[in-house]
C-alpha cells in the first residue's frame, strides 16, 4: 500500500512541476483567487481584467487541469503543490 501511495504522490510531483511550467502568471493568479473563494466578478475586478478575461482563464485553466469546474481545478493545484496554503 505504501508503494501505491508513493507513486500516486510522485505522479502528482509530476504532475505540478510539468503544469507549473504550464502556467502563466496570470493563470497562476486566477488559479489563486479561486482557491481562495472568489468569484470571477471578484477576480476581474481585483486583477482590473475584464470578466470575458476571467472566463477565459478559467477555461483554460480547467482544460490544463482536466477539470469540469474551475473549483476542481484549484482543488487539482493544491494536491500538486502548485499553490501556497491559502
């Protein structure tokens, strides 16, 4: 079980480092705001971007993290480390 858990953990390693790479400044900021609760309305106006913009990063950051929701998303960030405590 043990080994089970240590590939799982280093997949997700992988994972993180690959998409880390991945991601843009901005899609990290987005992806930040959403861990921490905000709606896009929210994010558009403290990132002073449109909200078209918001969506379209959150679309983009849902297809990067096979996500169907942009919650999924950010939770898939946490787990892969690409997102400090919040």
């Amino acid at each position: 079980m043990g080994t089970v858990v240590a590939l799982k953990n280093h997949l997700y390693e992988e994972q993180g480092t690959t998409l880390r790479q991945k991601l843009s400044r901005r899609e990290t900021e987005v992806l930040l705001w959403i861990a921490r609760g905000k709606s896009n309305q929210d994010i558009s106006t403290i990132l002073s971007i449109s909200p078209h913009t918001v969506d379209t990063f959150c679309r983009r950051l849902m297809q990067k993290f096979d996500a169907t929701s942009r919650t999924t998303a950010a939770v898939r960030a946490a787990q892969w480390g690409l997102l400090p405590a919040v």
